[in-house]
C-alpha cells in the first residue's frame, strides 16, 4: 500500500467535506444535546439545598466516623 501526499490531502478533502445532511444531523445532535444539558441543570437546581452539616452519630459502629448522605 502507497501512501502519497496527494492520496493523504484527498481523503482529507473527502472527510472535511460534509454533506448537507451530515450538516443537519449534526446540528439536530447538538440541540438534542443541547436540550439534555438544559434538563439536567434544571433537575439539579430542583434538588433541595442541604440546609447545614448533618452531626456524626456518637454511639454505635455506624456513622462514628464518616458524615454521608444519600
């Protein structure tokens, strides 16, 4: 198999040129995308805001040493 500049600059030619449909996929991914980001930045502003630390318990073998919250 040859590789030449010309055969390289070629199929660089053929893959930067997109087709028009190429074109409308690709916008109708970036707003699908696009649309996704937004429901997620709204999910996560309607989660509840902690409202201070949680105290650690101070008795048994669970919970004396590491402060979590599902």
């Amino acid at each position: 198999m040859q590789i030449t500049s010309s055969s390289v600059s070629q199929a660089a030619a053929s893959v930067s040129e997109g087709s028009p449909m190429q074109d409308v996929q690709i916008n109708v991914l970036k707003k699908a995308m696009n649309a996704q980001a937004s429901a997620a930045a709204a999910l996560i502003q309607a989660l509840p805001q902690p409202t201070g630390a949680l105290p650690l318990a101070t008795s048994g073998t669970l919970g004396t040493q590491l402060n979590t919250r599902a």
